[in-house]
C-alpha cells in the first residue's frame, strides 16, 4: 500500500467487522522497513531485492507447472520465453504496487481534512430531502422504482492494487461474479469501487464517503446497499422484504439484546446494510464518520471504544464498533429509523454455515435465506486479498470456493447446468437439451417466479 | 489446466482473434510434463515439488514486503504467521488448479459428442423465431426491448480457476469493473461466465455453445453480445447504433476489403460482436461450431484455413479464422445479414490506440467511439491470464493500466474525481463539493445526454 500506508487487514476487501487479533500493528510500518533507509541505499536495495525476487518467483512457477499441469510450452525455448514474463511480471507488479507514479505527490490535495477541526465528509447539506423531491419531479424519465420496486444501487468494491495475496485477486473476480449474478436478476444496479474517495478514510472507512457520494450523483436511487467484498449471495431467489422497511431508513443485520443488553462490539454488522437515500443518512453518515480519519485519530477513538464495547479487542477504531457505539450512545436520536434485521441472513457469519450446505440442498430450497438457506454467507476475518488472516487461509479459501459454486448452481440451473461438486470448478449437464427449451425457462427462471408473486402490472 | 488440456493461450480469457507466435505448441503437454510418469512417482514429485514452491513464494514475498512496502507486520512472529499464509495459499492453490475433484470423472459426460459423427451444439431446432415469438407475446412482463431500446445482454468470462499469471485475475477484475461502468450506464444486462460448458469446445471455441444456450435461455434478449474479458469499454458515452442494424442478425468489426478481396485471418475480429437471438444465429453457430472440437479435429482444421486465409501462422483452428472462413465460402448464405462495421471501434486493436490517450483528451471528447475516441481497446495478444503472451507482458500490463484509468476518469467524473495520471490507481478531486451536489447530476450524468438524445416518452 505504500505511501497511504494503511495495513493490509484494514482494507474493504475484508470484512467490516472482522475480528482482529494480536497480531495487529497499529498502522504501522509505513512504505514498508525500506522507507527508513537513505534514498540511494534504498534504490540499490530495491535492485537487488527484485533480482531475487525474480529468480524465486521464475523457480516458483516453473516448479508450480511441472507439478500441476499449468505449463504447456515444454522446450527451453518457452522456458526462456517464459523467465522473460516472469521477471516482467514481477517488475510492473512491483511498479504499480509502489506507486511511483510522478503526478503522485504527497502534498495534501484539494478537500484534505484540518486536522484540528472535526472531520466532516463534506459540507454540510440540511435540505437533501427537499432537492431529491424535486429533481425527480423535474426527472421522470428517472424514477425511484423500477416495476414497482424501491430502486436499489448496490454498492461494494475492493483496493485499487493487487492483492497481496495473489489468489485473492481469483476470489475477488468471483465475488463479482457472484453478486452480477444476484443483481441481474433482481434488477439491482452494481457500482464496484476501487478508489479511495478520501485517503483520511482509507480501510474498512472508505464505504461512508463513497456511500454519500453515490447518494448525492443517484437521486433516483431509493437504496444504497453496502456489501463487502468478501460476502457472497448464496440465496439467489431470495429477495430483500422492501415493504418492512417502510418507515426505516437503515436496515442492518444484528441482535438487539446483543446491542442494548451487551453493548457487544458484533450485535450489528456493517458487511452487508441498507442505507436510504435521504436528509436523515447523510445526517448518521456525519455523524459516525469522525471517528474514521487514519492515525492519532482512529487509533485515540479506538481506545474509547474498546472501553465501551463488550469483546472488543485493542485497535484503531473500525466502522462498525463506531456506528454500534454511535447507536448506543445516541439511542433516541438514531434507532427509531434503524431496523435491526435478523429473521434472514442480510449478513450470514460463514463458520457454521458453510459445512451444512449439502444438508441445506438435502432438507431446503433456495428463497428461504435463512439457516435453512443462508441468503448471504460472509466470510468475516478471512480477508483472502490481505497479507493478513485470522483464520487458517486454506479453510477460507476452500470454504469460499464452496460458497460461490453453492449459489453458482442456482444460477446455473435455469442453463441445465451445475457444478460437479463444491468444490469443483469444473460443471456438468443435469438436464439433456430439447428442441423445446422455453419449457425450461417457464419452469427455471427465477425472475419469472418473482413475478407471479407481485400483482401483474 | 490438467486434465481438460487446454493450452493456456487458448483460453477466452485471450482475445478471440490474438497473432500466435511460432512457439505456440498444437495442445501439447497435456497434464504437464508430470502427466506422463507413473502414479506413485508422480504423487512423491508433487510433494518435492510442492516443498520448493512454498520455499520459493515464502522467499519472494518476504523479498517483495521488503522492497515494496507490501508487509506491515514487521516482528518475527508475524513473519511466521505470514509463512503460515503463503503455505497454505500455495497448497490450497495447487489443489485447486490440479482439478483434484473425486465427482470428477474423466468418462464421457450426458451430451458428449460421437467423434464419429459431425459435431453438433445441441439438438437441431428449427423454429426458433416462431417459438421465442409465442413466448415474447406470453410473457408481456418480459419484453424485448427496454425504453425504446431493443434489449441488450453483454457475455463476458473468464477461465474457471485462478490465472497461471498471478496479476492477471486483477486486471480480470478491473476488466469486469469496466464492464460493469458501461452496461450500467446503458441499461445492459451482464452474465459473466467461468464455466465451460462443453469439454469439446474450450478456448476461444467457449463463447459458441455458451452464446447458444443463453439465447435459448434469454428469449427477453434481442442481441447477445460477446465481448472478450481483454477488451476494455475506453467510450463509456459511446452507444451502439442498433438503429443501423434493423436489418441484420451479425454485427462485427472488419474490413470488407481485407475480407474479399485478401481473404486476411485478421479481416474480421470475434473479441466483440453481437449476434441477435434468431433462427438465424442458431445456424450460424451450427455451420460455424464443427471445427471447434478439440484434438485431431480442431488441428486439421487449423491446417485447411492456413492454407486458405491470407497471414496465418500454422496451428489449431481457431474461432475467428473459422467464422471468416465460413462467411467467404459461404458467402451467398450468410453476408446479407452480416454487418461488416468500422466506422467506430466496436474492436479496437489496442497497439496505436493506447499511446495516444493524452493526445485524445487534449484534442476530442468521449463519444465520438472512432480513432478520435475508441469505444473498446481490445489487447489481442497480451493474454495477462495465460503463462503465454506474443507482447511484452510489462508494455501490455501498463497498457492495460491506461486504459483502464483512461475508462475510469469518464465514470468518475460524475462523483468529482479523476485519477492522478493515466497510470496511477491513485484519484484526486476535480472540483469542489457543494450543498447542491444536483447541478452536477444534470450537468455530468451521461444517461441525461441520452436520454435528451432520444425523444420522451
């Protein structure tokens, strides 16, 4: 992360509320150890770092193709041709991660915070209710429902850079894949976010400036859905109960005896929430967004929190121990428009879920979303982008990969399809093909079955 | 790819129409090179093998959080806990990339073909238009247009499991990132697919049965879309023309001269075309499937269109020469509704696309979608997912990163902010924010400039 410095393990690619341990080191290491040295010594380090770095990458993959089967090229020729992509790979790799990048400067930019006044994500709007009302009067061709539906903007995304770990770019792409899937057959719209709006909030704080910002440039949007990176539809036919949420403006999965009894540090969870695009949003993004700014800051409020909260453990402060302790704190102000979801899994905490799937598919049918049929499986503190885990790396991936080919086959079913096992990438035919195939579609598509439950228009 | 024996170069991940050089192998090494060793010495070389790998990464990351600020834990008992990581990383990624699933068998699958017979997609169907016809009338809720629009479904994908190339799966990532900007925008559907659906028709040869079956699946859809995952949208203004093509099923970028007149292997691109769903296409993507099939087949064919097709190198048949192939001895069946497009890039060969970005920005504005705009740069050849590439892996990868960015800053002007340099995933604000964020709505959202275009309904 070079110069913006933020650790790993506070990136959105994790969870919002995962569960750090010891290991954590409080922002620091900045540019990594070599930014200590003097900048001549640095560039001669960093030479030859990278000739090692490529000799070691070059027998790593050669040994990874001997053994399973990724080489095809087998004459020396293609070896020689093969060492030349490694080590370029390696050098444009090392580029694009260092951020050398000369219009670069570390000179504060234009909308950078005071450090002495409280932060703000921007200046402050009163009437946002009144100027929504109005362009969409003046917006028809934009309205805020789509086929009677409140229109829905999800909202995830993950660092600008590669991932530390390489397969976690593979996991990533999937995650994408996965929620394209959902969102094209509920009509959901999908921004997928790789920029830090504002580098004070970088890490798992980056989702409220981009929140607001989406809130303020879509007014046609109803709802702006935050979901992390590491969460993964795993109902596809579920749908989001809209009408319970009429008179609610935040919809977030929790326990409210967790909350107000335990004032636990996990009763809600920001890795997957609803946010309505409102005066009121703008109002709890204000004022849950002070604790966020990186440094003395967050590592100070942190403090605080961990104090207050029950479980938590000692680091800078994160979003959701912020919004618990902000909802807490400032009951009256703020619950009457929270809904506290628990009767589906708006957030489902992977462990415990993910070895049940094959009795789920035994006893239940997707649409539950539930734990007879999770809607979302989230795989808290897995953080598969990080150079950081809480968990054993080979349980997240393997569990993730069942995840996504879980839900993969309710999307694959409707084409004949579906995979050959969990755990397998690889899919097979469950139907054969007919010179009839609409009778499928008829009985497979899930948005047809959506419809027949809400009155025809 | 193990089993399925697919040459990395030969994956859809690569453009449909990439140059191979003279060290492309004819599906060779299938199962690597390991393949051909007896079981038992086989399995003790993987773990020899496995334990060098994890040395080697062990090393290289260790090296590279060093030289590339990568690491934030800096005590030893991190380093262990990161071992730990790159261990596991390594093994979990071996077991997934070596197809080690005990469902997956190697015997024939429900569908496979009869090598003795010529190969088919699917079961003939025959009354395609008329049955897509009765259901559109049966299911008014699913039109086929959208706004006035005829309604669009962009097909995309990626191979099943993680790139041999590392950074690849990022730039998969920001790939699908970009797609989903633009078919945001537009109000495009997106299926992204990571399956190959027919064992006999990996690669390049990928996208026609999946084309098939999501017309069959899709009848809402008017035109399927393909579009490589190495193609980028650079005009995310630019909007297809469809109003041209009323009378045509095919829409493809090319040269009729080339075609005609030099019979070119490179007259015509498959990296993106539309295809509308009609009976029509059905039998265009029978006649064009049967030099598809991998192995003896797909190698002879490779041979008849060298000899046939102006410039092209010895080896497999490929999708793109077989389409133009078939279109030049075929030309009284299928040209008349053919539409041979170049008067904007729906491909854009990226080589003197990419380095005359700056100068576009400076000169012109989005929109335009011709060399003075591109609408898609498409990077035939670079490959970043394969452990193959006929172009400088690094100029592709930072070519790739322009692109991108160069993309990204139209999407981004929305919310105020534009990357740093065309090469920096690094952002910076382009205005200020204010208490009336809407008079930037009207004045920067590119569906209003559409919408103004089109008359009100």
């Amino acid at each position: 992360m070079g110069q913006d410095g933020s650790p790993a393990h506070k990136r959105p690619s994790g969870s919002g509320g995962g569960l750090p341990t010891t290991t954590v080191t409080n922002g620091g290491g900045r540019g990594g150890r070599g930014g200590l040295l003097p900048r001549g010594r640095q560039m001669q380090k960093t030479f030859n770092n990278i000739k090692i770095t490529i000799l070691c990458g070059f027998v790593t993959i050669l040994v990874l193709r001997g053994t399973i089967g990724v080489g095809n090229l087998g004459s020396s020729s293609a070896d020689a041709v093969n060492q030349n992509i490694i080590e370029e790979t390696n050098r444009i790799l090392a580029e694009i991660r260092s951020d050398s990048d000369p219009t670069d400067l570390d000179e504060p930019q234009e909308g950078d915070m005071n450090p002495n006044a409280t932060y703000v994500l921007g200046p402050k709007i009163t009437d946002w209710d009144s100027q929504r009302k109005v362009w969409l009067n003046q917006n028809p061709e934009f309205p805020s429902t789509v086929n009677g539906k409140a229109r829905i903007l999800l909202l995830t995304g993950s660092p600008p850079k590669p991932c530390d770990n390489p397969i976690g770019d593979h996991y990533l792409l999937k995650s994408v894949k996965n929620k394209i899937d959902y969102c094209r057959l509920h009509g959901i719209e999908i921004v997928y976010n790789m920029a830090h709006l504002d580098k004070e909030l970088a890490g798992y704080w980056a989702k409220l400036p981009m929140i607001r910002r989406l809130m303020l440039s879509h007014p046609e949007v109803e709802w702006i859905w935050w979901m992390d990176s590491d969460a993964l539809f795993t109902d596809i036919l579920f749908q989001i109960p809209l009408a319970r949420y009429e008179k609610h403006n935040l919809v977030i999965h929790g326990y409210p005896d967790l909350l107000f009894d335990q004032k636990s540090w996990i009763a809600l969870n920001t890795g997957s929430f609803l946010l309505r695009n409102c005066q009121w949003s703008l109002d709890l993004l204000d004022a849950w967004a002070p604790m966020g700014p990186k440094g003395p800051i967050r590592d100070e409020a942190g403090k605080v929190l961990t104090a207050y909260l029950k479980g938590r453990p000692a680091f800078e402060a994160d979003d959701q121990s912020a919004l618990i302790y902000l909802l807490l704190s400032q009951k009256d102000t703020w619950m009457e428009k929270v809904f506290v979801e628990n009767q589906y899994y708006l957030h489902g905490f992977w462990e415990g879920l993910v070895d049940r799937y094959e009795e789920m598919i035994e006893k239940y049918h997707p649409g539950l979303g539930d734990e007879r049929w999770p809607f979302v499986t989230h795989f808290v503190g897995c953080k598969p982008c990080g150079s950081y885990a809480d968990y054993a790396v080979e349980r997240c991936l393997k569990s993730m990969e069942r995840a996504f080919n879980f839900a993969d086959n309710q999307v694959l079913k409707l084409y004949g399809f579906g995979h050959r096992g969990l755990l397998s990438p690889k899919i097979k035919r469950i139907r054969n093909e007919t010179v009839t195939p609409l009778e499928f579609v008829d009985k497979f598509d899930i948005r047809r079955t959506q419809v027949e439950t809400k009155p025809q228009n």
